[in-house]
C-alpha cells in the first residue's frame, strides 16, 4: 500500500532550514519520494494523510536504553534477580513505550542474562509492532567491577576476547566495556576511577570489529574515557568528566558521545538505589555540564540515550539548556543517533530509500523544544500507529 504524508513542515534530520509544505510518499515499509506536497503524480491509489499544520521528522533514535530493568527500584542486585520472563514482558512494555514518544530504534545497552538478545527475538517473531533494537547482550567488567551484579566478569584481554565472541555468536550486535567504576555510597569516595585497563577493552573491541560489530564504553572519568578511546571504542556512554584535551581527541578520531543527561538528572531522587548514589549523582551534574560543553565546543558527534532513568524530552531540554540548538537537539535524536549505531543508510534522516520511520508532531520544536513530546502520528516501517493507542 502507498501512503501520501502531505502538507506538513519537514524537518529531514540533516540540519538544514525546515521545509514547508512538504510530501513524503512511503510504500510497504521505505520511503520512496521526498518532495513538495502536490508534485507527485498518479497518488489516486494512495491513502493521503492532512498534516497541514503539523511537523514531520524521522523516527526518533534512543541510542543507550535497558529495556528490562528501565525504571526499576532497587539496587543493581534486586532489579538483576527479578524472573526472566517478567523482565521479558517488562522489555515489551518499555519497547512500547519508547514507541509512544517516537521512538522507533533503540539500543539497548545490556541486560542481566543477556536478556536485551532474547528481548529482541520475542518481539522480530512476533507481531508485535516496536521499534527496531540492537542489543548489546552483556556489558564487560572486571571481577568486582562495575555492574558486575549483571555483566560478565574478565581479567585479562583472553578472558574479555572469548566472552565477546561467546556474546557475537549469540547475536550480539554491540560489544560494551565498563571502563570506569563508580561506587556512590560513602562520603569521600572517587565519583569515579578506572575500571578496565585498555589491553583488555582492546582484546574485546578488535574481536567485535574484526566481526563487523561496533563498541560502547561506559565511561566517566576523563582517564577512562581517555583509556576507552585508546582501546577502539566507537562511542563513550556517559562521558561526565570529560576534558577539553580529550573531547578534541574524540572528536579527532570519530568517537562519539551518548550523555544521557535526563537519566543522571533523575537518579538524584529517590529510587531505591541509596542516599550515596542520590548525593553523587547531584554532584555528578554539576560535573557533566562541564563535561558536555566540552564535547560540544571539539565538535563530537553527540546523540539521544535515556538509560534507566532519563527520558526524550528531559534530555532534549537538558541539551538546549546547556548549549545545544534546538536543530542540535533534534539531529542528536535522528541522524546523529543512526551514525553512532552505524545504521545511517537506513535510518536517521528523511530521504528515498530509507525506512519509512517517520514522526508527526502538533507543535514546532525549533520554537519549543518540549514540542518533540507532542507526538500525534509515529510510522515504523510504513505502519501508521495513533500513540494513544499503544497498549501500554
């Protein structure tokens, strides 16, 4: 079936100057037109939507998420233990949410028991209409590392290449290092220190780039960042501490940033984690702005990630608030997002032949950030869904 999307203001994902009155024209699950609303001929067997007076965007990207611990209270030990296929059915309803705010690709940065794979086959077998995932199984750290309660532990860069391999061949489509460690309980302790060593992060990222797959590091501390980068990381998550020195090397070698502002912005009240956590978590802000405009000022490539906690427009008015334009905003959740997964030829932007994901909204984000919340028609894959209607 061809589908006509006419009349709305065109905001592609590249960064250029919104167009008016424009037409999108989809067929099955691509794009196969981008014009002025009326050029294309021969549409009598389409079904042609209104949008006069709304916005049109490309499917929002959600590039560092945990479907099925998001929003649990609790230590890391409690959200870990919950039954396998409660975790499962909560990944859904996660997945459906993301769906609601336009959210059609997410990445899911790990999970306990590999369950973001799992997670990703009950929805490709299903009929279940949810954004695209890209799983990234289990994260990597150091016996007693970060996150160790979910992740799998390695020593030595042996160890850390046979558990990325055993992860590729489970269809692990990202491999992830913890590089720094951050404990949050007592007084007077490091936000942050080193983690991994970068032999062993090496071992892991040669492996899953040698296998066409791309690297994630958690990482706040600037040394770890730093340690990240040198190992072969693709992006940095987090990045809080991060220097001017560094961020020019990111920027330098292609290394992008997922902050996740709106996620550390939330964990500083109350969810079970702890008044450690909550009290560094506050502190941990104040650092990261610092730390964000210095990505911003070297040029990294930043994009869109929730984690646990954040969420779309929490993040879109966290990154305008601390310097970014709304279009920054608006690329940072499309086509910056789709060249860090290194999915930008499908993906990102709005143009022929890409996947029809599309979003309409009622209100202009270039004059009101917190418009991206007003979200009225998502498509995924040419499949046009009312968000109210999602089962959630």
């Amino acid at each position: 079936m061809r589908l006509v999307l006419s009349g709305a203001t065109l905001i592609d994902g590249r960064g250029g100057r919104p167009i008016a009155n424009a037409e999108v024209v989809v067929e099955a699950d691509r794009i196969i037109a981008v014009g002025s609303a009326g050029e294309f001929a021969d549409q009598a067997e389409a079904t042609v939507i209104d949008l006069t007076g709304k916005y049109l965007l490309p499917g929002f990207i959600n590039a560092h998420d945990h479907l099925t611990t998001k929003r649990l209270r609790g230590s890391r030990t409690d959200r870990a233990g919950a039954d396998d296929a409660i975790m499962i059915a909560r990944g859904i309803q996660n997945a459906l949410v993301n769906l609601r705010e336009g959210i059609t690709t997410v990445r899911d940065a790990g999970a306990p028991r590999g369950l973001s794979l799992s997670l990703k086959s009950a929805i490709a077998s299903s009929d279940i209409v949810a954004p695209r995932i890209l799983a990234t199984a289990q994260g990597l750290t150091e016996t007693a590392g970060y996150a160790h309660e979910i992740f799998v532990e390695v020593d030595t860069p042996l160890e850390a290449k046979k558990a990325a391999g055993a992860m590729i061949k489970r269809g692990a489509d990202f491999i992830k290092c913890m590089a720094s460690i951050e404990w949050g309980h007592a007084e007077g302790e490091p936000l942050s220190v080193v983690n991994m060593d970068v032999a062993t992060m090496r071992a892991a990222f040669d492996l899953a780039h040698h296998h066409g797959r791309r690297c994630m590091a958690h990482a706040l501390c600037d040394e770890a960042i730093a340690n990240a980068i040198e190992a072969g990381a693709d992006t940095i998550e987090h990045g809080v501490f991060l220097s001017a020195a560094t961020a020019r090397e990111m920027s330098k070698r292609g290394v992008g940033l997922v902050p996740t502002l709106s996620s550390y912005k939330e964990l500083r009240n109350d969810w079970g984690r702890g008044q450690g956590i909550m009290r560094h978590s506050a502190e941990i802000v104040e650092h990261h702005k610092v730390g964000f405009r210095h990505a911003l000022d070297a040029g990294v490539t930043l994009a869109f990630g929730s984690d646990s906690l954040g969420n779309l427009t929490d993040e879109c008015s966290t990154m305008q608030e601390w310097g970014m334009t709304p279009m920054q905003c608006v690329e940072a959740i499309t086509r910056n997002a789709a060249i860090l997964l290194g999915i930008d030829d499908q993906v990102g932007i709005i143009a022929a032949r890409r996947a029809a994901d599309l979003v309409v909204l009622d209100a202009d984000p270039m004059a009101n950030i917190a418009a991206l919340g007003e979200v009225e028609i998502v498509v995924k894959s040419g499949r046009l869904m009312d968000p109210a209607m999602l089962p959630i």
